[in-house]
C-alpha cells in the first residue's frame, strides 16, 4: 500500500513550520485505567496554530457522541508549547 506522505497523494504541501501548540493528555489519580496503561501514561497532540488547539480542546471538553448522558472522559488536558514545556 502507498504511504499518504507521497507527494502526489497530498491535497495541499505539508507545513514547512513544526507544530508549536499542543494538548498534553494524562489520567488522574484514581483512574481505573491506570494500573494497565501505567502511572506515567501522556499522549502528545500538536497543532499547527493556536485556534486549531483551542477549537481541539473545546471538541475534547464537549459530551462525546457515543457516550452515554452524563458520561465523561476522565483524561487531564493541559495545553503545553514545543520547547517550552515537557514533550518537546
């Protein structure tokens, strides 16, 4: 199967400039989740501009759609920037 990173598989060029602004995802304390994921479980998500992470943020803080009325993600959501924060 042939890579989406092809040039000529690409709608637009990639952006030259690495992305700055960035959402931090960690569990709390007390989540079930943490005894199989580990206590030092994060992901990294990176976004082009400022809007793009805030608009994300928002999406992330919002009721999601298959989850059931009341229902909420439990993940920590702290927005860091690329060299000035961990996950650089």
């Amino acid at each position: 199967m042939t890579a989406a990173c092809h040039e000529h598989n690409r709608s637009r060029p990639l952006p030259d400039a690495p992305k700055a602004w960035g959402i931090r995802l960690s569990l709390p304390e007390q989540d079930p989740m943490r005894p199989l994921l580990g206590d030092d479980w994060e992901q990294y998500q990176w976004f082009a501009s400022e809007a793009a992470r805030e608009a994300k943020l928002a999406q992330l803080q919002q009721q999601f759609t298959y989850y059931r009325n009341g229902d909420r993600p439990s993940f920590v959501l702290e927005r860091v920037n690329r060299g000035t924060d961990d996950g650089s």
